[in-house]
C-alpha cells in the first residue's frame, strides 16, 4: 500500500513536469507528433511497396499460369484431332490441375489486390492528414506568435500611458523642465543682446552725416557747390546732444 502511494505520487510529479515541458512550447510539441507521424508514414510506404511486390509476383505467376493453361489446352486438342487419346488424357490431367493452380493463385491475387488497394487508400488518407495537420502547425504557429505579440504590445501601450505616477511619466516631467530651462537661456541671451542698440545706432547714424559733411565738403573744394548753397548744421538735428558734440569737434 505504501510503496503504491509512493509510486502515486512520483508518477504524479513526472506527470506534473512533463504537463510544464508539454505547456512550455506548444507548436514545437506539434511539429513532434507531425515528425513522428511522418515517419511512421514513411515506414508505412516501405512496408506499402514491399507488398506491392509480392503482388506483382503473384500476378506474374498467374499469367505464367495462364500461358501454361492455354498451351496444354492447345496441345490436348491437337493430340485429340491426331486420334491419340491417351497423350490427350495425359495432356487434359496437366491441364486440369494447371486450371486449378490457376484458380488459386488467381484467388490470392484478387485477396492480395484488395488488400493492397486498401492500404493504399489508407495511406493515402493518412497523408492528406499530416497534410492539413502542417497547415494546421503552420496556421497555430502564426497565430501564438500575433496574438504574444498583440500581447507585448497591449502592454507596451498600457505602460507608456503618460501619467506622472508611472515613470514614463517622471521622466517626460524631466525632459520637459530641460526644456523650458533650455528656452530660458535662449531668452536670456536674446534680452542681453538687445543692450547697447541704441548707442550702436546713433554711432551710425553720426558716421553717416560725417561721410556726407565729408562729400560735400570735397564739393565745395571742386567747385561743384558752392558754400553759401551748402547747409552745414540740417543734418545734425536728429542726432543726440553727446553726438553733436562730437561732430562740432570734428567740423573744427
């Protein structure tokens, strides 16, 4: 009783690892059973083609048979027709048993044809089974992988859900502070860069109404204007006090 129980239970755990392999990789588990069945069909076929020719021995023995058949039917009619009954009896003896011998062999024939053709029908089947069972393979293979792939996915999408808890999350709150710091220095540095414009624009401005005195005063001196048609102080009114100045220095 105890060592049955033992025995239970330990069958038990070899039933309970083999149910993990078994579990474990589905489709390979198939293609095994699919391997073993073709090989069987395999050995089937071999075993399909060694009766085959023990069929075709038969049916070459009935046409042997046959051909003895009709030759000692001919020679008994002619040894009838020559007059000679006792080489006819002996002649129409042969043939009765070569008609015998025929009628059997000719019976195992037919028992080894029928045979045969069911065998055959037989295997036949069983490989547009394995058949189908490869589309079968084939079609749950593609299938296991889209829907573990579909399931990889639902749960790629469920953790990228922005949310601050997760730390997809976290992070983009990260990614986003850099960014606004980063906008910050853009800002700043555009603000500084706008200091000092004005004096910039006024030392133009001056440079410009210097070359102009410059010009004009070269004109003067060619004779193509005179002093009195020249204004000298117009251009100096949009120009700031520090900038006049300057120019009266410069004019002196």
């Amino acid at each position: 009783m105890i060592v049955q129980k033992f025995w239970s239970a330990f069958m038990a755990q070899i039933n309970k690892v083999a149910n993990i392999f078994w579990e474990a990789d589905p489709i390979a588990q198939m293609q095994y059973e699919y391997d073993r069945a073709v090989e069987q069909l395999k050995e089937g076929r071999l075993g399909l083609e060694q009766y085959r020719g023990l069929v075709e021995r038969v049916s070459r023995q009935v046409s042997a048979n046959q051909s003895h058949v009709k030759k000692l039917e001919a020679e008994t009619k002619a040894y009838l027709k020559a007059g000679d009954r006792a080489t006819a009896a002996k002649f129409a003896l042969e043939l009765q048993k070569a008609n015998a011998e025929l009628a059997a062999n000719n019976q195992q024939l037919q028992l080894h044809e029928t045979a045969y053709g069911n065998n055959l029908k037989k295997i036949q089947h069983a490989n547009e089974k394995l058949i189908g069972l490869r589309e079968k393979i084939q079609k749950y293979d593609a299938e296991l992988k889209m829907s573990t792939a579909e399931a990889e996915i639902a749960k790629l999408a469920e953790s990228f859900h922005m949310n601050l808890t997760t730390d997809f999350g976290q992070i983009e709150s990260v990614i986003q502070q850099k960014i606004d710091q980063n906008r910050g220095k853009v800002r700043v540095a555009a603000d500084l860069s706008s200091e000092g414009i004005a004096e910039i624009q006024a030392e133009e401005r001056m440079q410009s109404v210097l070359a102009e005195e410059a010009l004009t005063n070269f004109e003067v001196e060619l004779g193509l204007k005179s002093p009195e048609t020249t204004p000298v102080t117009s251009t100096t009114k949009d120009l700031g006090p520090a900038q006049e100045k300057t120019v009266e220095k410069q004019t002196n």
